[in-house]
C-alpha cells in the first residue's frame, strides 16, 4: 500500500528529489515539507519543467527565488517575477532582465520606482551618475549590465568581467569597448547572429581569409557594414550577390566606383529610390542616361533635370510633360534656352511659369499680357524682362492683383510708380510704400493717405524722414502713431 504523501519523511523527499522520474523531481519540490537543502538542489535541476514547477511554488523560500531569478531560461525567469514572494531586491534584478518578457511580467507585478527608473535612465544616456549606482547596476538583469558595460564610467575591469558575462549582448559591449583583437573578429566573421558577422565585416583586414565569406553574405547587415568603409576597394564589388537586400541596393547606387555588371542590374531595379540615386551619380554615360530618361517614375526624371549636363533635348521634351513638378524642374534649369520656353508655351498650363521667366523671348510675353488669365498677367508684370510698353498696359489692368506686381516690379519705371501711388485699391499703394527705393516725396505724400494701413507702412519704412515720423506720431489710428513714436525713439 504507498504511503501518503503527508506522511513522507525527509529522508523520502530526497530520494524523490534524485529520481531519474520528472514527475517525482516536480512533486518534491511542491511538497510542503521538502527540506531548504533539497528545494536548493532541485533549483539547479537540468529539467525546465522542474525549475519552473520550483518558482511556482506557493511559499517558496526566499533563497530559492533568488536562485531562481538567474536562471538560464527566460520561463523560469517569468515565473519568479510573477510569484508574490518575490521581494524589491529581486524586483530590481527582473525589472533589469536581459528579456523583454521578463521585464514587462516584473513591471506589471510591481509598479518601478521612480529613482530606480530615472537612475537606469541616465546610464542608458551615458550622463554621470554616483559610482555606487553603476556598481548597483552592474549586478542586476542583462539590460543594466549591458547599459552599465556601454557607460563611458565603467572601469576596465569591469569590461574584462563583461567579458565572460552569460549574456551574448553583455559580452558583444564589453569587447566592442575593449577592441577585438583579430582572432575575435575572425570568430564574429562565421558566428550564426548577423550582428556579430556584421562587427568583423567593419572592422576586418580586406585581404583577411574570412573575407571571402563576408562578401558572399546575404544578410542585409553584414553587406551594409562592408559597403559604408570608405575604403571598399572596387575589385571587390564583383563579389557582392546579384541580387542583395534593397537597403543594399540603395547604398550600392550610390557607388561612384560600381562595377559595370551590378550598375547595369540597378538602371532596371524594381525600386524607384534606387534608380534615383542612381540619377544622382557624378558621371553617368549617354547610354545611361537614355535608360533613365525613359523611366516611367517621374521622380527619375526630375533628378536627371537637376543635373546641370541634362540634355536640351530633355528639356525641350519634358517642357510639355503631363507632370506639373517636372515642368518646373525645366524651367528652373540654368540651360533653358528661349527656343525651349518658345516651344512649351504651346502648352496652356505653362503659361505662369513662362511668364514670369526672364529668358522669354518678347513676342511671348506680347501674347501672355493679353491672357484672360489672371495669373498669367500677373506673372508678366513680375517678369524682369518686362518691357516698360507692357508694363504700363499691365498698370492699367481692371484687377489690383496685376497692378500691385507691376509695382512691385525692380524694372518698374519711376513715372509708373507716381502713378500707381495714386491706385484706388490701397493694397497697391501700400506696395508701393514697401519698396525699398520708394522716393521720399511719396513717402510725405502717403503719410496722409486716406487708409491708415498704408501710413503704417510709411512709419514703418526704414527711408522716412523724422519731419514725416512726426506727423504720423499724432496720427488717429493708435498702431500708426505708436509705430511713429518708436521710431522716432530709436526702439
């Protein structure tokens, strides 16, 4: 007949303990009676289930958990932050773990300090803290040491203990900070994490015998962290997959030493930001250019218009492009030509943009000030190019919009300007105040303009005389005259 489990002795409890059964093991560490010896050995015991059977144990002695908290498996771990025994200092050894998991269990078991919080902060930001707070933290969770081993404060003898610390993100810090000797980098070059084969690849001889592999990896990482050195030599480029990550691809059209095969492969990649960085490139050939020039993106074109070798050829032909962007791009280009302007003002919706350019040949800027267009109008009247013949047509225009860009106008002539002083829409005499060559005689004369807005802008400007600033200074609208008096101040 077997025994009762309440009437197990000590003596029972750890033959239990040491049975090759994993139920049994599991089964001693619940029994209420298993000695604190017993409890501590199962704490090591090679069986997962055990461990975490151990931590979920109701009344678990303190020395167990704390056992427990360190424990290789992150299920372990969790167990120990959500068991209510678990007291601050082994709250602060899981608030610190090296898992996420483990973490946000402790946290929502128990609500972090404050001061512990900010503490782990500023040693996150590398600011200065109090040597006994690094040392603190540099015995709890994997997240602490790891922030505690990238500290611009932590000792080197600390680092030489990171070194061997059981967290393969701990130990990455630690001989990153202390520098990898070759031996090291050539380890990191065939470990299995890319962010391992990625640290040799920056940091390996290029005619190392590890190199080969590096250069044959597909990870998106290691080929980024051999592409930015500086230093890349251009015989190696044959060597990169024909097909890398697109965040590789990106990095590669940016290579101005590219070899012909992968620069071939990106004129046709699928992903547009490539082809614009390769529209970007110092020296592309005719043959090139031509393959751009054909793309179906206009955010391709638009890079090749911004180069200053861009054909006229181009231009001429994207002056009438559907894309509004691309046409603006043209017209920008310091080597459009009249003939070009000529040509796209065939084309109605480049009217404001031809009008307003100074390289439009005359008999354009004739038509243009004849438009029905508004806009148009008003884009000749602010064209430097402007004849005077057109601009008193345009001063005389039925719209104040026209008018006030006539007087706006650097190549607007003086007996234009004395005209539009006298303009019924004060918007355009205001305009005119706001020219900085505006003459003094229409300053006095403005200065008892009917609108009180356009006698600010005379108290306002930097050319008016004290004699004038004295007369505004006794002005009816309140911002006139305060305006006046704080000239006339100096303020």
């Amino acid at each position: 007949m077997k025994r009762r489990t309440a009437e197990l002795s000590a003596e029972d409890l750890q033959a239990l303990a040491r049975s090759p059964s994993e139920s049994l093991r599991i089964k001693a560490g619940l029994h209420p009676r298993t000695p604190l010896a017993t409890l501590l050995s199962l704490a090591t015991d090679q069986a997962i289930n055990v461990r975490r059977a151990l931590a979920r144990r109701t009344g678990a002695p303190r020395e167990v958990l704390a056992q427990l908290a360190r424990d290789a498996s992150r299920a372990v771990r969790c167990a120990v932050a959500a068991h209510p025994g678990c007291d601050e200092p082994l709250r602060r050894l899981l608030w610190t773990d090296g898992d996420g998991n483990v973490r946000a269990i402790a946290r929502h078991a128990a609500a972090i300090p404050r001061h512990f919080g900010e503490d782990l902060a500023r040693i996150s930001r590398n600011e200065p803290v109090a040597a006994s707070v690094l040392a603190e933290f540099a015995e709890l969770g994997g997240q602490a040491r790891r922030a505690v081993a990238s500290h611009r404060e932590c000792p080197r003898d600390w680092l030489e203990r990171f070194r061997h610390d059981a967290d393969a993100a701990v130990r990455l810090v630690a001989e990153t900070r202390m520098g990898l000797s070759l031996d090291t980098l050539r380890a990191f070059a065939q470990h299995r994490l890319a962010s391992y084969r990625a640290i040799a690849a920056a940091s390996l001889p290029w005619d190392d015998a590890r190199m080969p592999e590096l250069l044959a990896d597909r990870n998106e990482r290691v080929l980024l962290a051999l592409l930015r050195r500086p230093d890349f030599p251009a015989a190696f480029y044959p060597q990169i997959t024909d097909s890398p990550p697109p965040a590789v691809r990106l990095l590669l059209a940016t290579h101005e030493a590219l070899d012909a095969a992968h620069l071939q492969g990106l004129l046709r990649d699928p992903l547009s930001g490539v082809r614009r960085r390769l529209a970007r490139r110092r020296a592309l050939s005719a043959e090139q250019f031509e393959v751009l020039a054909s793309d179906d993106d206009t955010w391709v074109k638009l890079e090749l218009v911004k180069r200053p070798d861009c054909p006229e050829a181009c231009l001429r032909q994207w002056s009438r492009a559907s894309s509004e962007l691309l046409r603006r791009a043209v017209f920008a280009h310091p080597g459009v030509t009249p003939d070009i302007l000529v040509t796209a003002s065939a084309l109605r919706d480049n009217h404001c943009e031809i009008g307003k350019h100074p390289l439009t040949p005359e008999h354009i800027l004739v038509q243009l000030a004849d438009s029905a267009d508004l806009f148009v109008r008003g884009a000749v009247a602010q064209n430097p190019s402007t004849t005077e013949r057109m601009l008193s047509q345009l001063a005389r225009d039925p719209d104040s919009y026209v008018r006030l860009l006539v007087g706006r106008n650097e190549a607007c002539p003086l007996s234009l300007l004395l005209d539009l002083e006298h303009d019924p829409d004060f918007v355009v005499r205001r305009h005119i105040v706001w020219r900085a060559d505006c003459p003094l005689d229409t300053l006095e004369r403005r200065a008892t303009d009917e609108n009180a807005h356009v006698r600010y802008a005379v108290a306002d400007h930097p050319r008016a005389t004290a004699a004038v600033l004295s007369v505004l200074a006794r002005d009816g609208a309140m911002f006139v005259s305060s305006r006046a008096k704080e000239r006339l101040s100096g303020s």
